[in-house]
C-alpha cells in the first residue's frame, strides 16, 4: 500500500510541471483572446488623442521587450533596433499597399471574396521575417564582437537602412510611403504584445535561455561548458529584430505614414533608454518603463502651451537622469514582477500551490 502511494506521489510530481505549463499557456491564450474582445470597447469610449498614446505603449513594449532580450537577458549592447523596426515597417506596408501602381494585394484579396483585412497579417509576418533575416545577416559576422565594438556595428546598420530607404525611390525616397491602410488597431496592438512577452518569457525560461544567461554572466566560461555562444547570441538577435519588425508593421498601418527620419538614431535610443530604465533582464521592468516614457513624452507637450520655449525634452531629460542616479539598475533590476508578491501567491500564481 505504502509503494502504491509513493508512486502515486512521484506521478503527481511528474506531472505538475506540464500542469503549470498547460496552465500558463490557457493564461496567456485567455489573456490573447481578450485584446480583441476589449478591443472596440476601448476605442469607442477613449478620447481619440489618448488612444493613439494607447497604441504608441504598445508598440514600445513590442520594441523595448524584444530589444531586453538582446541587451537584457544575453548581455550584448544593441543600439540599432530602429533599423529592424524601419525594415519591417517599409515590408509589411510594401505588402499590404502593393508592389506597384497596378498591383493592390488589398484589392485581390477583397475581390477573391476575404476582406481587406486577411491581408494584414500576412504583411506583419513577412515585415517579421524580413527583419529576422536582416537581423541573422548582420548578427552572423558582428555577434563574434563584443561590447562596445558590437554597439558600434549595429549603429552602423541603423543608419545604413535608413540612408537605403531615404535614396530608394521604390518605397518613396526621402518623402517616405504615404497612404498607407489603415489596420491597426488595440486588439491587434495588444494580441503581439500578449504574444511577445509569451515567447520572450519561454524563451528565457528554456534551455536556450540558460545558454543565453551563461553569454550574459560569463561567455568564456560558458563556452567552457560547451555553450555555443556565437549561435545563441545570433538566435536572440534574430528573434528580437523579428517582433522589431512586427512592431514596425503595426506602426506603419496606424499613422499611414513612413519617412526614413523616423528610424534615426534617436528612436534606438529611446528604445535603449527603455530597457535600462526598466532594468537589464527584466521583462516586467520593460513593459512599465515602455508606458511610463511613451506617456511622459506626451503628458509634457502641455508645457510647449506655458513657455515660448520648448522645456518638454529638458525636463524629460532631467526625469531620466534622475530615475538612473536613483535607480542606477533600473526600475526592477534582474527582478520581475511577481518577484515583489509574497511566496505565497508567487507560489499560487505559478499553480504549485501552498506549501504544507
């Protein structure tokens, strides 16, 4: 009898851990599911200037989540992810707009009986993996760098695509792509931005996010213990240029508008800015400091109203350098969220229960 229960106990134990990962899984597709279905809720009853803020957050999540993957959780210092944003973004509204005056992928699909719309996901994921490809090709030579010659290189490509897209009379030369349609919207904004923290979480807590963390904390060493670091360094590269891109798509289809000035170096700044302030490995510290910063910015413009003079960026600035002199790791640190809940829920949350 006594066997029998301890079998039992050893199945059970077996099987909580694809229990709590079924479970996190309904979580996040709940959660999913919920972005479209709040949706036109909320964009009927927000005024429309602080919707567009809405949306802006969630591009910037996008944006600041998928670059803490590369400067966070592997240790490396990107600061050209506007690039992969400005290749996804010139992709996905090619896609959607056409190939040429004759030719409007919209008009096809709505003539083969789908609507309009089909067309955009479609143009999301090929902007994706057009930046995932950029991100591959420039990651393979220049991930075998380190430190300040790697930020070097990815400045470097920043600039590249944004000069080739100014001169490129294909998608608008330096007056940019106009009339873009209009696609985006909350539910479409906030279901990739469900999606991105889902796959960077998993990506984290799997093995090939520990290969990442030993690239982080100690590369030589790790390359002792067998952990290919150039690869794994190359696959976090890709697959942070990859949700770039798809966050370029979504803000090409909402303000209908790209100019190369738009993905200069300021914006990967910015970007950069996110994730230091919200802390170098932390997803949670990504996603607050994203809406904090996006919201700031705006809530600002009402001292141009006050001061003939433009004090918004000065005192932007000085919010920043105070925050980092306080909070020199950031706002979370290493730290997530749920690390500040007592061990109790923490233990609840992640479906183990409480401890006896």
């Amino acid at each position: 009898m006594e066997s029998v229960r301890t079998q039992a106990e050893a199945a059970n134990r077996k099987m909580q851990p694809w229990m709590r990962s079924a479970g996190q899984t309904l979580m996040w597709g709940v959660m999913l599911a919920m972005a479209f279905a709040i949706g036109p809720v909320v964009e009927q009853w927000i005024n429309p200037y602080w919707f567009t803020i809405v949306i802006l957050c969630g591009i910037n999540i996008i944006l600041a989540v998928s670059l803490n993957l590369v400067n966070g959780f592997t240790g490396q210092f990107s600061i050209g992810h506007a690039g992969f944003m400005a290749v996804g973004a010139y992709t996905a509204a090619l896609v959607t707009m056409g190939l040429g005056d004759n030719v409007s992928w919209v008009s096809f699909v709505a003539a083969s009986g789908f609507p309009p719309e089909a067309v955009f996901p479609i143009g999301l994921a090929l902007g994706g993996v057009a930046a995932a490809a950029a991100g591959y090709l420039v990651g393979m030579p220049s991930l075998r760098l380190r430190g300040d010659y790697l930020a070097i290189v990815t400045l470097g490509f920043g600039e590249i695509i944004r000069v080739v897209f100014m001169n490129m009379e294909a998608v608008g030369g330096a007056s940019g792509l106009n009339n873009i349609p209009f696609f985006t919207n909350f539910g479409w904004v906030y279901s990739v931005v469900v999606l991105t923290v889902f796959c960077v979480w998993r990506m984290v807590h799997s093995a090939h996010g520990r290969n990442l963390l030993a690239v982080r904390e100690d590369e030589i060493a790790g390359e002792a213990m067998g952990v290919n670091t150039t690869q794994a360094k190359v696959r976090a590269f890709a697959m942070g240029a990859f949700f770039a891109g798809i966050a370029g798509g979504l803000y090409a289809h909402y303000l209908r508008i790209l100019t190369p000035q738009t993905f200069d170096f300021n914006k990967s700044f910015e970007i950069v800015i996110m994730v230091v302030l919200g802390g170098m490995g932390s997803i949670s510290g990504s996603v607050l400091a994203a809406m904090l910063l996006t919201v700031m910015r705006e809530a600002l413009r009402v001292i141009q109203t006050w001061y003939d003079v433009d004090l918004r960026m000065i005192i932007y600035s000085l919010v920043l350098i105070v925050l980092m002199l306080t909070r020199p790791n950031g706002l979370f640190g290493t730290r997530e969220i749920l690390d500040i809940l007592p061990s109790s829920w923490r233990r609840k949350l992640a479906g183990g229960g409480t401890k006896q």
